[in-house]
C-alpha cells in the first residue's frame, strides 16, 4: 500500500505560483516518515511516496529539512558525508563504502585491541598507532570492496540489494575500478611503509586474503571464515607495529577470538542474503546453517570468549578486562538469544551492534592496562 503525503491546496497553489520559492526543495525522507505516522485524513493533495525518489530526494549533506520546525539541521552521517561530494566523486566513494561505515569499523576494532594490549603497563595505547591503523583500515576496506565488486559485477546484476552499485550498475566501468583500486593500494602501501620491517612483511602477507575471499562463495559454504582470517589479521599487525614482532601466547588466541567473532556476525549479515545466494548460486554460512544457526553461533561466541581469557591471562590483564569481558559475553547471549534469522531488518540490526562488543572490548584492555 503506498504511502501518501499531505500536501494542503494553499502549499500546491502557492508551488505552483512561485510564490513559495525559486527553487523547491524535495521532502525529505524524515519528513516523509513522520507525515507516514500521522492518522488524519488528508483533506487535499496526495503525492505517492514512489514519486518521491527517496535516494535523490534527500537534501544534500546538511541541508536535511526538520519535520517540527521547517528549518534546515546539520547531519554529519557517512551517507550525508557522501551525498554531499561532488556529483562526478560519489560513485568512487559508495565503491568503497565509505557511506557505510560499518565494515571500516569491524576491521579496524581488531587492531585498536592489539595496540592496546601491547601498551606499556599503566599507559594508553599509542594515539598515533591508532591513527595510523585507522587510516589503514579505511583505506584496507574500501580496497577489499573494490576487489570484490569487480569479481561479482554479474552476480551482483541479479540482486535488488547489489544492483545499484558503482560498477553493477555501469556507472564506473572496470578499468576505472582497476586504476581506482591501484590508487588506495598504493596510499595503504604509504601507511604500511610506516611501519617497522616486521610488521611491513606481515602487512603484505595478508594482501593475498584481501584479493581471493571474494572468490570464496564461490567454492565453499564457509566464505565468513575466510572473512575472518582477512579482517582479523590487524590482530597480529597491532602488536607487532608495537614491539617489533609477535608475542604469539598473544597474540594467536586474539586472532582466533577475532575468528570466532566475524563467524558471528557475517553469519547474520549473510541471512539477510540467503533467498538472493539461492537464486545466483552463490554459498554462504547462513545457508549451510539454516535453522541451526543459533546452535552455530553460540559455539562461536563460547569459542570467542575463551580465546579472550586466554590473551589476557598470557598478557597479564587485570580485574577491568575480565569484567568488560563478562559484559561482551552477555551481550552476545542476547543477540544470538533475539535474533530472528527470518527478518532481514532484525538480522541488520544484530549485526551492526557487533561494533558495540568491538567497542566495549577495547575499553576493557584500556581500562586493565590502566590498572596495572
């Protein structure tokens, strides 16, 4: 059933008249949403939502309009971020989802507990390690989009979700993805080389995880494990940037822990693909699953939090640590615990909240550092 919006004979009139402005502005969604919500007839004009391009419809970056007040509010959200850019710049930064900035996070919160964790007893991570890990991850992540819209161009035709990506939907064409993925590359190899000699062949090594996970779904029912080796390896590199190499009692079950972890949430996220992987013949965690999901994950998450007891015992981790580590243990007894693996929104909400537990952890190695 179409929603409609209330536009009354006087506001029509005087749109109509040029009277109102020189130049309407289109409704925004949150204008949209809030008229939605209301239950009074409306007396006058319709407009049908599906007329209203909701993704064009949207002012640009801060010029969002408050349904309350008429007036224009500032908004400084990645999709805003991203909106706002130069028309021709856009479809590069949707590449590599830089309007979504959950990825960026999920691989980044590895290294900040790494770093963290090779601190100096009663210090606080290293600002610019964090800095320039950050930096990494971003660029890291929008690379590893690059990659894996190029290899699923076709696949990512059939599907509602993906058919309006950059490349998918022509709007870059491969080889103007090929020199843009050279040119984020060539910036984390920059951030890379900052690093010492150790860490710069560690960093490298990870490079063929980043270009044939894509492939994964391909050949296995078991991509998100592949995800997890890739996404976690800043694990292994945070530490390393730190003291100059591994400290493997450490570092090992940090990595593994970080496994667990993506197997968690890439599961989720996956079920909100699954009818769409049926129909392209693409595989996945959430379809080897099924309704056995939360038995899986739940193993995982066991998994995860004795990986994490095991890091701080061998990193001499005190009271704080273990007691934010209760609290991320519980946090995910209750995503598995709720999650509707049937509800696409549901399943993007769990899966979102796992920068929370990343969050949350990084906090707990901060605060037992501090203790020491």
């Amino acid at each position: 059933m179409m929603a409609l919006v209330r536009l009354t004979f006087k506001t029509i009139s005087r749109i109509h008249h040029g009277s109102c402005c020189h130049r309407f502005q289109p409704l925004s969604y949150d204008f949209v949403k809030v008229c939605e919500g209301r239950r009074e007839d409306p007396p006058h004009f319709y407009v049908s939502r599906r007329n209203l391009s909701i993704k064009n419809a949207l002012l640009p970056s801060s010029k969002l309009w408050s349904a309350q007040s008429g007036r224009r509010v500032f908004s400084l959200s990645a999709a805003s971020i991203v909106n706002s850019a130069p028309a021709p710049v856009q479809p590069y930064l949707r590449l590599m989802r830089l309007d979504k900035p959950i990825g960026t996070w999920l691989l980044y919160l590895p290294c900040t507990w790494s770093i963290a964790l090779a601190s100096d007893p009663g210090c606080l991570p290293h600002l610019g390690m964090l800095t320039l890990f950050g930096t990494g991850a971003l660029l890291m992540r929008g690379a590893g989009c690059t990659i894996n819209d190029m290899w699923d161009k076709d696949f990512d035709k059939k599907v509602s979700r993906t058919a309006t990506r950059p490349i998918a939907s022509g709007e870059i064409s491969r080889f103007q993805a090929l020199v843009f993925l050279g040119g984020q590359l060539s910036l984390a190899l920059g951030v890379l080389l900052c690093l010492n000699n150790y860490s710069i062949v560690l960093g490298a090594a990870s490079l063929g995880l980043v270009v044939t996970y894509p492939l994964m779904k391909r050949i296995t029912y078991w991509p998100q494990l592949v995800l997890g080796l890739t996404f976690n390896w800043g694990a292994l590199l945070g530490w390393s940037a730190i003291k100059g190499s591994c400290d493997w009692s450490v570092c090992l079950p940090l990595y593994f822990s970080g496994v667990m972890w993506t197997l968690i949430y890439d599961t989720i996220y996956a079920h909100q693909d699954k009818d769409d992987d049926i129909k392209v013949g693409v595989r996945s965690t959430a379809l080897k699953f099924q309704n056995q999901t939360k038995p899986w994950l739940s193993g995982f998450a066991v998994a995860m939090i004795s990986g994490l007891a095991v890091t701080g015992i061998n990193a001499e981790q005190t009271l704080p640590y273990y007691a934010v580590l209760s609290t991320v243990a519980i946090h995910l007894a209750y995503q598995i615990y709720t999650l509707d693996i049937n509800k696409p929104e549901d399943c993007w909400k769990k899966f979102v909240s796992n920068r929370n537990i990343g969050l949350l952890l990084f906090l707990g190695i901060l605060t037992g550092n501090l203790w020491k």
